[in-house]
C-alpha cells in the first residue's frame, strides 16, 4: 500500500529534468523512462484487498473486505481496466473513474538505473512556494 500515492496537482514542465506540481519540484533524469506510473482500478482493488487480507483483526477484515469486493463489482470491465482516481467521496476506498479526481499514481521501478549504486540519488523532490520558485529559476 505505501507504494501508492495520488498526483500532488497538475503537472508543469519547468524545464527538462524539473517538473513541478503545485509547490513540489521533481528533479529527475529526462533521458529514464518516466518516474510515476499511473494505477488502474483493478490493480489498485488488488492491492487494497490484499492488504485487507493480511489484517490481524479479523473483524475488522470480515467487514472491509466484502465492502471493497462489492465496489469493485460495481465498475465495468472497462472501467477496471481504466486508470484510477481518488476522491469519489461515495464509496469506501474512494477509488473510482472519474477524470476530474486525483491519479493514484505508484513509483515507475523501471525508472531507476541499476548500474548506480543504490546509494544514488535518482530523483529528488521538493517542497517550494511557486512564488520563491519562480524567482530562483528565473534569476530573479
């Protein structure tokens, strides 16, 4: 489950090797293959559904795994098979098709270059006001 997490905003190319969302700033390398996939719902189901299998409250699985089942089983195969959103503020794991909702995204294993050490810094991101942003990129 901690692999899973959901678009900070929308995306903003500041330059090659720099994306922004909202005040986070990724820096990462632009000739690796892209460094978030995006999670479809039948995966991200997958997912919450092991998780809930592997709780040692047994009541607490009991209750919450027919719940999820039965969300599930309400999206149709195209739908399970498209990307996932979070935000549906009508259903128990809030996961569910429309556009307008957060991605839920997951890190893109195959992004990392494995000849580096594991040590290697890859991708960093950051935590800076737009304003201070702007300023500090553009010489300001």
């Amino acid at each position: 489950m901690r692999e899973l997490f959901f678009l900070p905003g929308v995306k903003e190319e500041v330059c090659p090797g720099i994306d922004r969302y909202g005040d986070n700033l990724i820096i990462f390398n632009p000739d690796r293959p892209e460094y978030w996939n995006r999670f479809t719902i039948r995966a991200v189901f997958r997912l919450l559904i092991d998780y809930w299998k592997q709780v040692p409250d047994k009541i607490q699985m009991e209750t919450i795994i027919p719940m999820l089942e039965n969300e599930f089983s309400n999206f149709s195969e195209t739908e399970k098979d498209g990307f996932a959103y979070f935000g549906d503020t009508e259903s128990i794991s809030r996961i569910g098709s429309d556009v307008n909702q957060s991605p839920v995204m997951r890190p893109n294993f195959g992004y990392r270059n494995k000849s580096l050490p594991r040590s290697a810094i890859q991708v960093m991101v950051f935590e800076i006001p737009k304003k201070r942003n702007n300023q500090k990129l553009d010489g300001h």
